[in-house]
C-alpha cells in the first residue's frame, strides 16, 4: 500500500498555492490534514498528478471566535478546534461533534475544513456546518466567494469545488439566544464511522420548546437537514428537564423524511431505526442543555 | 518521467537527519528506511492499526499518513527515543512490563507514544480515559485489558517520578 507518483507542491502564501493550483487544473488536489486523502492514495483509489501541500502556507491555521461565529483557516487541526475554549463558549455543536470525529491522534493532523472539503456523508463537520447554516469561503486565483452548506455539499464525497479553487476557511455562527445541541452516533467500533448520526439543536423561549432542527450523517448522500419543530413545539422547560415534549414522535417525524441505503455495516432498516431513536434521545440532550440552569458538559478526555 | 525527489531533514530522537526522497516516500517508511529506525511498525498503512504512530513536534499522529515531505524540518520521537539516555525505561515501557501489557509486541511502538503523549497532558486519566486514550490502536493478542492496567500503572509511576 504506497500511494501513486505525484508532483509536489509545498507554497508558503496563500497567492502562490492559488496560483499552482490554477496551473495544474483538474490534475491538482489540495493537501491539508490528508487522514481521508492519504489512505485514499494508498489503496491507489485515486491519483491526483499533482499535490498542493498548504501546510506551510502562513495565515490559515487559525480559530477565530466572535459573538456571532467561529471561523476556521483550512489548515487548522480538529484537535485545535475542538480544545479551543472560546469556539466552545460562541458554538457547543463544535467540540460535541469534534469528540466524535475517528480517533484523537487522527484529529491532531486532520483538518476541519478539509474534512468539509472531502464531503463524506459519514462526517460529522459535514452536519455541524449544515445545522449551523454555516458556509464556506471559496477561494481561487480570481477571487473569493462564500457558498452556503446546503449548496456546498453536492453528492457523496463531492462538494462544489471547482478546479484551480480551494475552501480557505468555513465559519459556523452561533445558534440563536435559549439554543442547546447535542451530537450523537452509532459506530460498529468507537472512533469508526457512524452507522447513523444526529446533530441536534433545541431553542427553548419562555420555559417552552420554540424550535427543533436536525442534521444526520450517514443516512443520505448529504447531510440532510430536517425541521422537527411540528412534532415537540410548546413541550415545556423546567429546571433542566423538558416534559410535554414528544421527542419520540419527533423520532418519527425524522424517519418519514430519510431513505437510508444498506451497505456491508447496516441494513437500510437499522439505520432508520436509529434516526428515530438517536433523534429522540440527540433532541433530549438539546433541550437539557438549552435550559438555564444546565451546567456546561465537560470534555471527557485530557 | 523520472520520479520528483526532494530533500527533507528530520530531527530524530534528538539526532538531525538529512536525505533524499521521493515524493511519495510516506513518513513510516522514512522513519524505517532512510533514518534506519524499525521500531515504528507499519501494519495497515491506512491509519486504522496506530503501529505507525509517532509523535511530531510532541503530538500523536500517524505516520502512514504523512508524506516525509510534509514532515521537512518536524521534531520527531519515535519508541527508540522514549527511553532515558542510560536506557532507563519510560514509565509507559516500565508499565507494559509490569502489567504484561503486550504478546507479540508488533503494536506495541504505537501504543506507547501514544500513551507517553497522552499522559503529558492528562497525569491521571480514569479508566474511561484510559480507554479513550487506546481506543485508536489495534491490538490482537492481549485484549486490552493489561494494556489499560498499564495506561493506569504508567500514570503512577509518572506521578511518583514528578
């Protein structure tokens, strides 16, 4: 298992990345984290002809945290994301999903952005982004434009790049004021991809459910984005518990609106099974964490 | 066309490296091959196993997924480089003896940096933690039961060292 011969590329400014990579065309292909693309090289399931490397490139490895958002530069780490406090304190949804995200030395070379990028349908930044209405910063030799998650995500591990352009930073705004988020997933093996995952988030006004949305992993060929309000508004908040909210039949609700496919780890049927309970219980969480007297969670490991 | 080569210096251990390579050379190989380094073990070579892990500028990370290249100019410590320089033994390799922590000891380089970086940053996991801590690396002799004994014992004997 040895990747196929490529052309290296190792820019140091953003310009000159931009400028190879609008050379190269088709044939180029950015390297950032590489934990989804180097195995891919491996298994010699593609070969690229010519590699950007923009790790050395200075300026975008950076978090940027304010009131209203996170920002991530393409080649911050997952791990930084996920231990970064002040991204934590503006968007929860990061570090919840982040934890989940293969394995923590995996997550110290992977990138958050690349894995954006890569648009797997099992990864859970694919969902983070699409529940927060996140985008994209797409940038090129000719100028940048910002894409929004549910145009960027295009069809299993294909998002809207187009050739000569690369994500330089994705930025995920906070949630409205009385919002909680969970994320939540079932794996064959800890660290392996989820069979089906929940992203969830919960905004609680006046000691009631006023809003419910959802976004899964591994269930479609996108992150699939579904509003659930119908099915548990006005469910009543107190003192961290929520009763009168019907998470079950926002489980179901959820169900009717998925068509997962079987493959060699689930059958179609297990995994619609799983959105209706992880749904239930992802939506619980939420709502638990949107309540006032909710203390934050802490970090599990390290 | 020939294959494009590049030069790449490597802090090893300590020990500055300096060597050709092709492009594709990926770090484990480097390590083995060019520095001469066979403690890092190379078992699935797409970053499911941990036997690669090493340790870049003091993070975990796997080596099968680094080109050499990207790692120009790195600090790395490979197993070879946990050990004091009398040969003293880390307390993560003092542990594995202790606890009985490995059988064939082909995952073993893996499981010990990334356990010595782990405790650098947590002195006292749990054993949720300690599970946490292993959880991406292969064994398949031990059952891990002993290696999370000595994740804990690691802990102490680092503990008692200061």
């Amino acid at each position: 298992m040895k990747p196929p011969a490529f052309t290296y590329h190792a820019p140091e400014s953003l310009d000159e990345a931009l400028g190879v990579l609008a050379e190269v065309g088709e044939d180029g292909k950015v390297l950032a984290g590489g934990q989804s693309l180097v195995p891919i090289l491996n298994m010699r399931l593609a070969a690229p002809a010519h590699l950007v490397d923009i790790n050395r490139v200075a300026g975008l490895s950076t978090v940027d945290t304010n009131d209203t958002s996170v920002t991530v530069g393409a080649t911050a780490r997952h791990t930084d994301v996920e231990l970064d406090d002040a991204a934590y304190g503006v968007q929860p949804l990061l570090r919840q999903a982040l934890r989940l995200v293969a394995h923590p030395v995996i997550r110290n070379r992977g990138t958050t952005v690349g894995s954006l990028a890569h648009a797997d349908p099992a990864g859970e930044m694919t969902a983070v982004l699409a529940l927060t209405r996140g985008s994209v910063r797409i940038t090129s030799g000719s100028g940048s434009r910002n894409v929004d998650a549910t145009d960027f995500f295009v069809g299993p591990l294909e998002c809207c790049l187009r050739a000569g352009e690369m994500v330089e930073s994705a930025t995920f705004p906070a949630f409205p004021a009385g919002t909680g988020s969970a994320f939540i997933e079932v794996a064959r093996r800890h660290g392996d991809y989820a069979l089906c995952g929940v992203a969830a988030a919960v905004t609680v006004l006046d000691g009631a459910v006023s809003a419910a949305r959802a976004a899964y992993i591994s269930v479609g060929p996108t992150p699939l984005l579904v509003d659930l309000t119908d099915a548990v508004a006005g469910g009543a908040v107190s003192g961290g518990a929520v009763s009168g909210a019907d998470w079950a039949a926002a489980g179901r609700l959820a169900q009717s609106q998925v068509s997962p496919e079987a493959d060699i780890h689930s059958t179609a049927s297990y995994r619609r099974h799983l959105v209706g309970v992880l749904t239930a219980r992802a939506l619980a969480e939420a709502a638990a964490a949107a309540a006032p007297t909710h203390s934050l969670p802490l970090r599990r490991s390290g | 066309m020939s294959e494009q080569h590049r030069s790449v210096t490597l802090t090893v251990n300590g020990r500055t490296h300096q060597f050709d390579v092709p492009v594709r050379r990926l770090l484990s190989d480097a390590i083995r091959h060019d520095v001469g380094l066979t403690g890092t073990h190379v078992g699935c070579e797409h970053g499911v196993c941990g036997a690669c892990t090493v340790l870049m500028d003091g993070r975990p990370v796997r080596s099968c997924l680094l080109f050499a290249v990207s790692a120009d100019g790195a600090a790395i410590t490979t197993v070879e480089g946990l050990a004091a320089a009398d040969g003293t033994r880390h307390p993560v390799q003092q542990a594995f003896t202790e606890c009985h922590a490995l059988q064939c000891g082909f995952c073993t380089p893996g499981f010990l940096t990334t356990i010595a970086a782990a405790l650098e940053d947590n002195s006292h996991p749990s054993e949720e933690q300690a599970e946490e801590i292993i959880s991406g690396n292969l064994c398949r002799c031990t059952g891990y039961q002993n290696i999370k004994a000595a994740v804990l014992r690691a802990a102490e004997l680092k503990r008692a060292a200061g």
